[in-house]
C-alpha cells in the first residue's frame, strides 16, 4: 500500500508518512525517567504527535528495554467529574489496555468494593506486582480531560503510591499526557476552594513538550512523499507549507495532502498555488482539527487575549496570566521576537473568521455594486457602504460584543468577508502591542492594503501620522502598486459625542511611501 499524509489518529510507520516525534521533544530524558524512577508530564497542542510518540515508545520498551510499558488514554472519562464515577472507569480501562498490549496474564485485578479513592492506587499496585521482575512504565493519556474530584483523585492516588514505587510494588515511572501542564489543571474541590498548589501531585520531575517541524523537518517529510511517488513540489512550494504552518504537523500533513489526493493527479507537479488553494479549502471546509480551534474560542479567557492580540492592544500584564499560558499550551499563541502573536497565518485566517460569523450572518446580502466591470473590488463603494452600516448598527452591536476593543476591527472584517466570501485571498497581520492590525486582500486578480487603527491617548493627528508611516511600510512589502485605505476608529468619549457627519470621513492623503491613501473614518 502506498504511504500517504497521516491526518487522522496517531501515525504508525507502514502506512503514513512519518518524522519520529521523540526527535522533537524537549527537556526529556527518555531513558533517565525509567531508570531513575521519575513521574513526568508531558503537553502538547492537539495533534502534534503526543500519542504517536506514546504508542511508538511503548513499543520499543517492550521491544527492547528492561522493563513493560502500557499505554492508557482516560479520555472516556470526560463527562465523569466524580471520583465515584471516574476511578473505577479509569481501572477498567486500565485492564483492558493491559490486555492489548501486554497480554492476558499481565491484566491487573480491580477491587469494585474498595473505596474510589484507593482503588485505582490498589489497582496499579496489583499491576506491578504482576509485571515483576521487571519494572512497570505507564503513560496515561488525555489527562487533561479529568476535572473537578476525578482530577484531585487521581492525582492523589498516584501521589499515594509514588513513595512506594519499584518492581513489584507501584509503576516506577508515569507520565501524565495531555494539551496542558500541569499547573493549568483546573482543580476545585465540591466547595468551590482552590486546592493548595502544591498538592495533590507535587511528585513531578519535569514537564516536557513536543515542538512542532522545523522548516528542514517538512523538508525532510516532503521529501518521503517524492521519494514515494516522484511527484515533486515546485521551487518555494515545501516553504510555502512551512511558512503558513509554521510547522503545525496536522496542517502540514493537510495541506500537504489536500493537494496530492484532491488538486493533483500523481504525475503533476505541486505548485505553489496549489499550496494557496489548499489553505482556502482546509479553511472553508472547517476540517476537525480547525473547529476544534474555533470550539476554543467559545472560552472567554481564550477569546480575551485573542482579541487583545488581534487589535493589537498594549496589556503590559497580558503574558503574566495564566488565561495567556493557555492559550501558549494550546498551540494559538506564540511568541515571535517576544512578541505575542497567532501562532500561524492559517490560524490567523481562520479565527477572525470564527469571531466574526455571526456578524456576517447578521449583515444582509449587498444590493450596492461592490465589483467593477474588469472584476475586481470596487472598494471606495465598499467602504462607503461599510460607512453606512457602521453609523447604523455599531453601537447597538457593540453593546453584545464580547471584548469591545476588538469590535471595530472584527465588524470591518465581517462586513468585507460577507462580500468576499469564496472569491477573495485576504493576508491578515496583527500581534499585541502593535497599535494596528493590517489586511492585504487580492480580488480578482488585484491587490487593496487595508490598516486599521483606533484613535487612543496619543490624540487622533498622532494616531493618523503613526498610522500613514505605517500603510506605507506595509504596502511596500506586500502590494507596492495597490490601493491604500487607512480605517480609524474614533471610540473615545470625545470622538463619540461628534455628529456623524463629521465622523464619517473619507480624504485623499498621502503615506509613508509618497503614494496616495484614503482615510476612512469611524
């Protein structure tokens, strides 16, 4: 059978394409955990290769190493937030994984009369009593699933026998696996108290993660594929994959994929627009992977530092909460130079556009002519549209909007996508403490630059000269011969006690690069 691009489940080496995970992980020492009896943590986005790796070393200890090794995923637990419900779940997952991959004689027995709070401790106990004489290696997956006193039982069960651990007597190593550290578990105990953070699991040695490819890894994964097959990417193609990925291995592998399963026949070559096309497709058609990152999004304090990013808001404490370390540990945010911003440009896509689908729901379908004769945007009709429909609606849709700063930026946003919808290419750039948010958006063949800023306590003439500096630059690496248009919004007290009519501006004026801009006001 013919290898292909793996985007569903762990990848295994006969059938998928595959950059062994264990070359990514950092701050782990494999071997040392075993040998020296650690407990571990290891955190990863969702699929980055954390299962891979766990069933791939599971089967090389086995194979090879002086110990037995088992891999146990809790996630049937999620909807079970009491430990009367969760532990004897977890124990019975725990024998049926033991029977998989460690056989028949080696599946540990379960006490149902114990008390949950110890039954999974005698659990593990009876297991490594069984696998003697030689030492017993767990790795419980989908931890981070647990909640609540499922989550404080657990922890505190593995807590209890840790003192205890060695051949025949408790697993000598475990490793806790989840999209999480540690220390973002949420535990609460039934009053609603925080429990102390240094309990109930402070056994741990280290907390490792696993990094996504590195510009030469999708090289080299590429690479298996025109070994494979022979068909081969055009120049600039593989970057271009790493450039809008930034080497996420679920959308490397995609775009990938989607271009030798559904744009290619095996003997075309893969080009660059191929790779372009790809991108738009993975985003239209809401792949699993991508809802599940528009699911984050329904979290506020998720959505919050999102939102902070996207405006490019200056929050000097932002990166200190544990809401932006959550965001980090699930793979949306990144920081670039120190600078946090959305972790990739597909990303960067698609979470305006989860934001903002509800606005564009809510915005009617133009009656206005939006597209000159040659096909391209007639954007001076947009924005004056644009215009309208912000003097009408944007104080009563702001009242419902979930972080304000934003709002401008994400109902500009809608109101464009709700025209450009399937026809349009729009790059977006935005990163906290940047003061602006730009948009580059080809139609028809023909590029417009877009910059948005808000009018803070610098003053509007501060704002605006900043701002016509700034299109400049932009322009001049992006589009030099596109249009400009530099939208600020007036959301201070002073700018909205103004009439409309002067609000709604709209003047020639020229950038940072001599060339013209319209201002568009707001």
């Amino acid at each position: 059978m013919e290898k292909f691009f793996n985007t569903t489940g762990p990848c295994n080496p006969e059938d998928h394409y595959l950059l062994p995970p264990a070359d990514r992980l950092m701050h782990a020492d494999l071997s040392r955990y075993i040998k020296n009896k650690l407990y571990w943590v290891l955190h990863a986005p969702r699929q980055t290769g954390k299962t891979t790796f766990l069933q791939n070393w599971v089967r090389e200890i086995n194979a090879g190493y002086e110990a037995l090794a088992c891999y146990v995923t809790v996630e049937v637990c999620q909807s079970f937030p009491k430990a009367e419900e969760s532990i004897p779940a977890i124990c019975t997952v725990i024998q049926s994984s033991a029977e998989r991959q460690l056989g028949k004689k080696l599946i540990p027995s379960t006490d149902g009369e114990l008390s949950p709070s110890v039954q999974l401790q005698k659990t593990l106990q009876n297991w490594a009593l069984l696998c003697a004489p030689k030492p017993l290696v767990v790795l419980f997956d989908e931890v981070d699933v647990l909640e609540d006193q499922a989550m404080v039982s657990f922890l505190r069960q593995l807590r209890g026998g840790f003192a205890d651990r060695g051949v025949g007597k408790f697993p000598v190593s475990i490793a806790l696996v989840g999209m999480r550290d540690l220390r973002d578990y949420l535990i609460k105990s039934k009053d609603g108290d925080p429990v102390n953070p240094g309990s109930p699991f402070n056994i741990k040695e280290s907390s490792a993660t696993i990094t996504n490819f590195s510009r030469e890894d999708v090289h080299n994964l590429m690479a298996q594929h025109v070994d494979a097959t022979g068909q081969k990417f055009e120049k600039g193609a593989v970057d271009l994959i790493y450039d809008l990925t930034r080497g996420q291995p679920w959308l490397a592998n995609s775009l990938a994929k989607k271009c030798h399963w559904d744009l290619c026949p095996h003997s075309e070559m893969i080009t660059i627009q191929h790779i372009l096309e790809a991108k738009e497709l993975l985003i239209k058609e809401r792949a699993v992977h991508l809802d599940s990152l528009a699911e984050r999004l329904r979290d506020p304090r998720i959505y919050k530092i999102v939102a902070n990013i996207l405006s490019g808001g200056l929050d000097p404490t932002m990166a200190t909460t544990r809401d932006f370390e959550l965001t980090m540990d699930l793979g949306l945010v990144a920081l670039e130079r120190g600078t946090p911003i959305i972790s990739n440009p597909i990303y960067r896509e698609v979470i305006p556009r989860v934001m903002t689908w509800g606005m564009q729901c809510a915005i009617p379908e133009p009656e206005f002519k939006w597209k000159k004769n040659d096909g391209t945007l007639d954007m001076d009709a947009l924005m004056e549209a644009f215009q309208e429909f912000w003097s009408l609606h944007s104080d009563i849709w702001e009242q419902k909007a979930d972080y304000t700063e934003a709002f401008p930026h994400l109902l500009l946003m809608a109101f464009l996508q709700r025209v450009a919808n399937g026809g349009a290419r729009i790059e977006r750039e935005y990163a906290a403490g940047r003061g602006r948010m730009d948009l580059a958006i080809q139609y028809g063949g023909e590029w417009t630059i877009i910059e948005v800023k808000l009018v803070n306590h610098l003053g509007r003439q501060k704002v605006l000269d900043q701002g016509l500096k700034q299109i400049g630059q932009y322009r001049e690496r992006m589009a030099p011969e596109a249009a400009g248009y530099l939208v600020v919004f007036d959301r201070t007290k002073a700018g909205r006690e103004k009439p409309w009519e002067e609000r709604l501006i709209r003047e020639e004026m020229t950038a940072g690069d001599g060339r013209s801009v319209v201002l568009i006001g707001g």
